[in-house]
C-alpha cells in the first residue's frame, strides 16, 4: 500500500510540474507541444524511472526527447518561420524533471519547475535585466566563480601557524568566499534599486561596504538626520550580511546569542524609519564594480590581521579580547564576527562571551562610521544620538542574552 501511494504521489507531482510548464508554453500560443505534450513528457521521465532503474534506459528516453525537440525546432523553423529554441530545450529538460521526481528528490525537482516558469513568464523582465549587465560584470562573476569552485579545493586542509597562531586556510577561504558572494549580490540588487529606493539602497550598500557607503552617502548632504539615517540602514545592511555569515558557518551560535544580535537589528532599522524622511530625498549609485581583485585582496588582508588580533588575544591575553574586537570592529567588523565563531565552533569561548565580543565589534563599527561621517560633515548631534540608542537597545538586548544563558 505505501509502494502504491508513493507512485501516486510521484505520478502526480510529475504530471503537475510538466503540466505547469506546458501551460505557460501553450499560453504564449505553441500549440503544437503544450500541456498535454509537457506533462506526459515529464511523466514518462517519471515512469522510465521508477519502472526499470535503468540508466540506459533513462539515457534512451532522453536521447528520445531530444530527437522529439529537434523535429519541433525543424517544423517551426522551416514551416511556421519562428526561431526560438525556448520550447525545444524544455522539453529535455522537463523529462529530467520527471526523471527526478521518480528518483525521490521531489524538493530539488519542485525548485527547478518554479525557477524555469518564472524565467519563461518573466521574459521581457529577464531580457531586460540582461541588456543591462556589463562586461565588467559578467568578468567578476567568472572571478567569483573562480574563486569559489576552482582556488577552495586547492588549499592546505591543515592549518598553518602564524606567529604562534593557527589559521584553517579552508575557514579562510570559505569566508572570503561567502562575503564575496553575498557583497556581489548586493552589488547587482543595489544596481536595480539605488534609483528607487535609497533607504534601501544604503542597506543593500551596507552589505557591501557599511563605511565605503557611509562616506559615499554622507558627502552628499549635510542634513544631520538624512546622515543618520544613511548610518543606520548601511549598520543594518552590514549586521544583516554578518548574520547570514553566522548562519552559515556557526549557526548554533547564532541561535546562542540571537537576543544581542536580534536587539541590535531592531536598534538599526527602528532608527532607519524614523529618520527615513529625509533620506527619501536622495539615491545612490553603485561605485566601482560588483567584485575585483583588489576588494578580494583588501579583505582578506584586513581579515587575516583581525582574525589574528582575536586569536591570539583569546589565546595570550583572554581578559583584554574585548578591547581586541572593538578594535577589530573598527576594521572590519564581519572579520571579528567570523572568527568569533571559529573560537565558538572549537570550544574556545563560551556563547556568553561570543555574545560579548559581537557587541564590543558592533559598537567598533558604529564608532568608525561616526567617525568617518562627522569627519566629513561636521555634523554630530544626531549622529550622537543614534549611538545612545543603539547602544541601550543593544546593552538590553545582551543583559537578556545573559540571563537566557544563565
């Protein structure tokens, strides 16, 4: 009875995902392959499975679709004039959907349809998106890909030591690469939105470079509360960068030590709204480009010397870690946050002391983007005042992390 229910369940999810595939092709008037043509193609990728496991019988089917595609592609070329591929690709690929419905991985299977449909519905929006992207663009994101999936399986899997302390070349890299990665993506989303939007432009801008963004957006006015605003959004976008970053390498100190961090974000986006009247006046233009060398290189660079300051102040001088991470902070308070949590992961501080040092980093950061902002303006007051209340909501937000921890 279960055997019967799970093929049911697969015969339905095969013929649904073909089905909403054929749907959309049959909507945009290819009436020759559409929903029945989609959905049966998926289903017989479905069954080839299921029915025989065989790989060459599966490869066959395959080899059949794609002989089916073709003579679609010649009838529509020859006869009907028309000369897009669109239809022709999908329908492999609808197969290898039902290929991995039949194989169980529903999820990744789900995933795919819903990314395929929205790339065929979204067609005007795709292209235009496409017009747009760059030459420089298109050569960070070979470098980024290069970096990630080429330079990692490369590195040493044993630690090294510098100057008494021990650096995880894989760690390293897996934060250059997660920063890069999300900097990148908040580079491009920050190209679309920067004329929109600019509160939000300064926090996409802050997932990038909080302080490039600051001094970038301050220059422009000398409005005390439209300044304070921009702190606070690109803090946000900053903090909110870190805590992806914590998720992925540590999450259970983020889970540890969410109170701190939670009242933190709340201090930063409460104070966006309520000086995003001014802000609204402005927008922001991406500067430089998404990823390059030199970004790569400047913090990896600022990342090995924090991570060493931390390390070997957590190993030689535990009491004086704090002074450690707002100094760290100032620098860059994402390379105190990771290796915050490489000191956590390897039992070396406490959740509560985590929790410590990723309040000293926060407040590091903050006091540099006054700093640099009140530098360049000579406006102080509000800014003054935004760090009182940054740092009673976060001083909260840690007293609570404390007493939840015990």
């Amino acid at each position: 009875m279960k055997l019967v229910l799970t093929f049911a369940w697969k015969l339905i999810l095969a013929l649904a995902i073909g089905g909403l595939i054929g749907l959309e092709r049959e909507k945009k008037l290819h009436h020759i392959i559409g929903f029945r043509s989609f959905a049966l193609t998926s289903f017989i990728g479905m069954l080839l499975t299921v029915v025989t496991n065989d790989v060459l019988a599966i490869v066959a089917g395959l080899v059949g679709v794609f002989a089916l595609a073709s003579l679609y592609y010649y009838y529509k070329a020859r006869q009907a004039g028309r000369w897009g591929v669109t239809t022709a690709i999908m329908l492999p690929a609808t197969f290898i959907l039902g290929v991995l419905v039949g194989m169980g991985l529903y999820v990744e299977a789900a995933l795919a349809a819903i990314a395929a449909v929205y790339l065929l519905v979204e067609k005007s929006e795709v292209h235009a998106i496409v017009e747009r992207v760059t030459k420089n663009e298109i050569v960070d994101l070979l470098l980024f890909t290069a970096i990630a999936f080429v330079a990692y399986p490369q590195l040493p899997s044993q630690p090294s030591d510098i100057l008494g302390v021990s650096l995880s070349w894989q760690f390293f890299w897996t934060v250059v690469v997660l920063i890069t990665g999300i900097s990148f993506g908040a580079f491009i989303l920050l190209k679309y939105v920067g004329r929109k939007a600019a509160g939000l432009a300064a926090f996409l801008g802050g997932m990038v470079s909080s302080l490039a963004i600051v001094a970038v957006m301050t220059g422009k006015t000398k409005h005390g509360k439209t300044i304070a605003a921009i702190i606070s959004s690109a803090s946000a976008g900053s903090l909110f960068s870190d805590l992806i970053l914590l998720g992925v390498i540590a999450f259970p100190l983020v889970v540890g030590i969410a109170p701190t961090l939670v009242a933190f974000l709340a201090a930063y986006f409460i104070l966006t709204i309520w000086y995003s009247r001014g802000l609204k006046e402005y927008e922001l233009h991406p500067p430089g480009r998404p990823l390059s060398l030199r970004f790569i290189v400047e913090f990896s660079v600022a990342f090995i010397a924090v991570y060493w300051l931390v390390e070997w102040t957590a190993l030689n001088a535990s009491a004086q870690l704090l002074f450690s991470s707002f100094a760290g902070g100032i620098v860059s308070s994402t390379s105190v946050l990771a290796s915050i949590a490489f000191l956590y992961s390897n039992g070396q501080i406490t959740a509560y002391a985590a929790a410590s040092n990723v309040f000293s980093a926060v407040l590091g950061s903050l006091a540099a983007k006054i700093f640099v902002s009140g530098i360049s303006t000579g406006k102080w007051k509000e800014n003054l005042k935004l760090a009182g209340v940054v740092l009673v909501l976060g001083a909260i937000g840690f007293i609570a992390n404390g007493i939840a921890l015990g």
